[in-house]
C-alpha cells in the first residue's frame, strides 16, 4: 500500500465522485478525504465539509490528516460563471491560490487541478488547436482557468511546487450529472434518450467540441499525476482530448440504439460559448511526454452509457 494521503474537494461532484471510489481502490479506503460543501448522499468513506473559501479550515484538515496530496476539483463552469463573474473569480482562483500558499508551506508532495478548454478564445485556429496557443478566453471561466494555469506555473518555477494539471473537454459520465457547463447537454441526452426519446438541445445541430469518455478522464488525471517527475514538462495544463463530436452526431449514434430518437434544437447563450472553444484539440504533448491515450470514441462510448444507464434503473427500481 503506497503511503500517500489524499484530499479531494468537490468530491460529490461529476468527476469528484467517480475519482474519489478510483482514489480509494488505489491507495487505500482511509487514505482519501473526500470534502465538498454539503453532505454526500451516502456514506461511502472518510469525509468533512469544506468551503474552499475557508483556507484555515483546509489548512486545518491537511495537518489533521497528515494529508500528502490535493486533487482540487471545485469550480464554477462556464455557463453558470457568466452569471455570476466576480464569485467565479474569487472561487476558481481564489481558491487555488489558497492551496498554492498551503502546498508550499507544509511542502505537500503534489496537487492536481483541472483547467479547460475554455481557456482557448477565438483567436486560434480551431480545428487541432495547438497546445500553446494564444490565450484570449471569453468567458470568466476561461479567464479564471487561464489565470490558474499561469499560477500554477509560477509556482512550480519558483517555490518548486509540484502541481499537475489537464484542460478537461466536456466529459461525459454515468455517474453524476455535471452542473453548469457548455458541455452538459452531452450527458443529459443520454438521459434523455432513455426517459422520453425526445431530448431539447441548448447547442446548434453543428457546435462541434472535444469531448472525452469518463473512463479516459479519470485514467489521464490518474496518470498524469503517477508519472515520474521529470516527465511533466508542462506546468500551466496539458490539452487532452478523447473525441470530438457536434450535437447532430451523437444524435445520430444515439439512433443507432433507439431509432425514433428526436431532437428539438433551441439554441440559447452556450451556444456563442460552444463557438469561443476549439472544435478539435492537438494533444501530442500529453501523448509524447506521459503516455496519454483514449480507449473510448462515440460509439464505444454511446454503447457504455447505455449499459451503465439501464443496470443504474434496474438497480435503482429493485431497491
Ligand atoms: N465542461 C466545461 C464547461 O462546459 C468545460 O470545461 O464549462
């Protein structure tokens, strides 16, 4: 058993839940803190309730669990940040600029934090986005993850700070619904398709965005931060991506399982954002310098939504 103590905030969120199970099957149920701002809703393993905003308390919590790594998963997404800009700031940056102080002051030995495709603007070419492109980003969001990247990077360079991060694309789960996002209708539709065979788009047919598997996002956050050392040569965030599909071709393969699936687009204010972010992302440098590779594409995909989704219900309907 490796003797790493993990904390996760945002832990009963999307990706906080199924990293948190993932955490624990690799180093140990008692080794990982799950924290978040209200209760789980089952008690499945060591947990405290944490505001991010309160850095004593986090303070506290690491030296009371002698606490070796963070994953920092808290943060306002995109759609729900335009309303709500200056929260959104004080939370995505704030926050991470508490654990920065943290980490180098009881010298934690790593931390992960996500940031997004949301921090590419208009201003790149948007079919394989490069890596290292100008960052213009239009949404607080954006900004917010742009500015986490670049602090993140400021302290590895100069307090030696071993902090690891992906620019997550919209994921895709079972488990948890994500809160807020551009990239949510892509989890809802699945849902959708099962419920009522009918599902009302917030994007148009053709906003194409990368997109990843949740399987794969948990696997590159894992491997990411399991990599040796000096194989992260990147230290603001390395673009990943999975897949990348428009709303109209997950229509389609949705079709494929359920043949008179429709839907009804009624684009509204996500869809200027779904435009702002790359179509495609160029991800050699993950590839190249940690090993990062997808297993699953939008059909593989698809099928396992399907199959996780319908053994959910039948669970869900025989307790
Ligand atoms: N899924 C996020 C969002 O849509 C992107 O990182 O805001």
């Amino acid at each position: 058993m490796r003797k790493d103590k993990i904390l996760i905030t945002g832990a009963n969120g999307q990706i906080g839940s199924v990293l948190t199970a993932q955490l624990r099957e690799n180093y140990g149920h008692s080794n990982v803190l799950a924290t978040d701002i209200r209760m789980p809703k089952e008690d499945t393993g060591p947990f405290e309730l944490l505001d991010v905003m309160d850095a004593q308390k986090w303070a506290q919590l690491i030296d009371q669990y002698e606490i070796t790594q963070v994953y920092h998963l808290v943060a306002i997404l995109s759609a729900s940040g335009e309303k709500m800009p200056k929260k959104t700031w004080d939370i995505n940056v704030g926050s991470l600029l508490s654990l920065l102080e943290i980490a180098q002051e009881k010298k934690l030995n790593k931390i992960f934090f996500p940031s997004s495709i949301a921090v590419f603007g208009s201003d790149v070419p948007r079919i394989n986005t490069p890596q290292n492109s100008v960052l213009n980003p239009t949404t607080v969001y954006g900004i917010s993850k742009v500015a986490g990247e670049n602090w993140a990077n400021y302290y590895f360079q100069k307090y030696g700070v071993d902090i690891r991060s992906i620019r997550y694309p919209g994921i895709i789960g079972y488990r948890g619904l994500p809160g807020g996002g551009t990239t949510d209708y892509a989890v809802d539709i699945y849902h959708q398709a099962l419920k009522s065979n009918a599902f009302e788009c917030f994007l148009k047919a053709d906003a194409t965005l990368p997109m990843i598997y949740m399987p794969d996002a948990i696997k590159a956050t894992l491997d990411l931060m399991e990599a040796p050392e000096e194989k992260i040569k990147i230290r603001t965030s390395y673009s990943i991506s999975g897949m990348s599909f428009s709303p109209a071709e997950i229509t389609a393969e949705i079709q494929k399982h359920f043949p008179n699936f429709v839907v009804d687009y009624k684009p509204d204010f996500r869809q200027a954002i779904a435009e702002s972010w790359p179509a495609s992302l160029d991800d050699q440098a993950a590839r190249t310098d940690w090993g990062w590779k997808e297993n699953y594409d939008l059909a593989s995909m698809t099928k396992d939504m399907f199959f996780q989704l319908k053994k959910k219900i039948t669970l869900t309907a025989r307790a």
